[in-house]
C-alpha cells in the first residue's frame, strides 16, 4: 500500500498516471530525508518538493534499479542531541539506504560527526557548512550539491570588488553558517581587493537582532559596504531599517541570501535595489534546457518560482538516483567507491562529483536587486561556473584531515 500510495502521489505530481503492471515493483529503496523543517523553515520547506518532485519522476520512469525510491521526511528539531537521537531513531527502525536533508549547520555538522563514528552514508542535501567537508571530511560524508560557502562567497566577492568600496562593515547570526560565511567573504574580497579592511563586525542570535541599533552602528562607523550571510526574519527587519535610516541609499550592500525568491517575493518592492547577491534564476537565465523544463514543471506544481533549496533537493536526489544506478547495489561500501569522483548528467549538465572533497562542482548565479514595475528582479545576472571557484587541491588538503 505504501509504494502503490507513493506511485500514486508520483504520478499525481507530474500530470500522468502510468498504468500499475509498469510500476517499479519490489520493497522500496528507502531515503532518509532528515532536515530542519521547523527551525529553518524559511528555508528547508521547498527542500522536500525538490525532493518530491525528483521521487515523482524517477518512479514514474520505473524508479532505480527496479525498484521504487522513496524519500521519508523527517524534522530534525533544530537542537544536535534531538536531531541525532532522531537519526538514530530512524537509522535503527527503517534502515534506510543512506541519509540526506537540508540542515542548519550545527546539526549538518552534527550528523557528519554521526556518519564518521557509525560508517553510515550521507549525502547532505544543501551547502550550509564547509568545515563538514573539509576540516571535517570524510570517506562517507557527501555533499549532492554545491557550490561551497567559500565558493560562492568567492563568486559574490569579485562581483563586489568591482564597485571599489574599501570600508566594510558585516552583521551575521552568531553560529556556524555566519562565522564560516564572514570567514570566507573576507578571504576572498582579500584576494580581490587587498587593500579593504574592516571597521565594524556585529552578531546577532537568531532570531534575535536589534536591526536599528545595528544600523546606527554601521552609520556611525563609516563604512562604505556591508556584507551579511543572515536570513529569515532577520535579515528582513536588517533590510527594512536599512531603508528607513537611509544606510541602504549610501552603502553598498552584499547578501549571500537576498536574491532568493522567497525573500524577494516577501520584501516585495521594500528590497534595496543595487545588493549584490546570489540569484535563483532556472526560467529567466537556465543552464540547460532540462533546468528550464524543471523551472517549469516545479512552477506548474507548486505555484511558485524555483526556490534555491528545492533547485538542491532535486540534484541531491539525481546524485542519489545516479549513484545507485552506476553502482548497481544499495550496499554501502560500493556506493561510496562509486561516488567518489562520480561523473553524472544533471539540471546544469555535466557534473564531477569530487574526489578531493565529496562536492559537485555545479555553480550558482550572481547579480544585483532591482525594481522592475514595482517587482524586485535580479539584474546583470551571470552564472558562474563552480569549477572555476574552488580553492586549490593544495588548500583542500591542508584542511581535511585523512
């Protein structure tokens, strides 16, 4: 009953009902989808339509080596000792093959330390912390998606660099994500722009942030830009102050999370226009001819433009689809030989699945805000291909430890 559901809700999904004889048949190859669905909801919530959307297809066209995929989704809590207690939980009564899940980055650091110590197989679903696959790396940790934190924090800091403001200020939420993305925006404007330096740093608890007090700060300070990896909440109460103390009208502002639509859509036209930024942009600027018909199947099914973490939930899936094809077995240890360097056809087209560090080197658009018939768009968008933003191998191996 079950797989029959499952197939039903497949089909459902994409618009078309193959008949039951030419369903994939046999137990379910079963995926733990393990992810922060309330503590980054903001986030985390297009995660399983990207999923459901890549289970609705593989089974549709007779699931992964005969057999249906299914992707069980599960809420991590948001807390690292309830989120593991959960993953065992699951790990223990469900077997299933392998784990995955968009995570804050405690908890994905969390759940790499967990695969390492029990030889289990993850496969992290979106690119929330770089120490998980370098300082922390190791033989069954992947990742199904990229670009890295210090990769795109790279792509948006030469777009940066380009506007020659020298005097930077940042605000960032005080945990992993923030400190790791302010470590890697400042390397990287370093690389480009020597000679900028920092006159004022703020943190913030989730949740937390006193947004006019922070951006009287940074007007006191002088600065001539500010960079912030914040989301959610708070990011939108940082925005809206900004715009009423007027520190959006006299400095340049970079986010690593501004261009999403989902906080576009919300901001509507209160966005400042002029933020460099990562772009979510399938439909408007598509890699592939493939990314443009996903765009449009996921617009179709869920009434929505792409969302970024659904764009990663559905290569995550194709990495996991592919893996188990290529290997021809859901036993671990072939998995992993079988992912490490793995080359595969994707939504972005062809794509190596490191080595060196268990990463695909797919990329991500950079642009800037604007307002466009009182809409915030992305403007001079280019998509930067992630080969070309990655440390060297030497750096990597510096870092991940064997």
């Amino acid at each position: 009953m079950k797989i029959r559901l499952a197939l039903l809700v497949s089909a459902l999904l994409l618009g078309s009902l193959p008949a039951w004889a030419e369903a994939p048949k046999g137990e379910p190859i079963l995926i733990l989808d393990i992810s922060s669905y309330t503590a980054g909801a903001a986030f985390v919530t297009p995660t399983r339509q990207g999923f459901d959307l890549a289970e609705a297809e593989i089974n549709v066209q007779g699931g992964v080596l005969g057999r249906p995929i299914h992707f069980d989704h599960v809420d991590d809590t948001g807390n690292p000792e309830e989120a593991i207690t959960r993953l065992q939980q699951h790990l223990l009564q469900d077997h299933p093959v392998l784990f995955t899940g968009c995570n804050l980055a405690n908890i994905e650091l969390a759940f790499s330390s967990y695969a390492k110590q029990n030889k289990v197989l993850e496969i992290s679903g979106c690119s929330n912390s770089d120490t998980a696959m370098w300082q922390s790396g190791h033989a069954t940790m992947f990742r199904g998606t990229g670009p890295m934190v210090y990769s795109f924090n790279r792509m948006i800091a030469e777009r940066a660099a380009t506007k020659g403001k020298l005097k930077w200020a940042t605000i960032n939420q005080n945990y992993a994500w923030g400190r790791e993305n302010l470590a890697a925006y400042k390397e990287n404007l370093a690389a480009f722009q020597p000679n900028a330096s920092w006159v004022a740093e703020y943190w913030t608890p989730i949740g937390k942030i006193d947004a006019g007090s922070v951006v009287n700060a940074i007007l006191r300070s002088g600065a001539e830009a500010v960079y912030t990896s914040m989301w959610g909440k708070d990011l939108v109460q940082f925005v809206r102050e900004a715009k009423k103390r007027g520190l959006s009208d006299h400095v340049l502002i970079v986010s690593d999370n501004m261009g999403r639509p989902e906080f576009m859509e919300q901001m509507g036209s209160e966005i400042p226009e002029g933020v460099v930024t990562n772009g979510t942009l399938p439909l408007e600027s598509p890699v592939t001819p493939s990314m443009k018909a996903f765009a449009e199947k996921y617009g179709a099914t869920y009434h929505q433009s792409v969302r970024y973490t659904a764009l990663q939930a559905y290569l995550t899936a194709t990495v996991i689809a592919e893996a188990l094809r290529q290997a021809g077995t859901t036993e671990t240890e072939k998995l992993v030989r079988t992912l490490n360097g793995m080359k595969f056809d994707s939504l972005y087209g062809p794509l190596t699945l490191r080595a060196i560090d268990h990463v695909p080197d797919n990329g991500v658009w950079v642009g800037e805000t604007a307002i466009k018939d009182g809409k915030p768009v992305i403007v001079n968008a280019e998509y930067k291909d992630g080969k070309n933003y990655f440390p060297p191998d030497s750096y990597i191996l510096t870092l991940r430890k064997p």
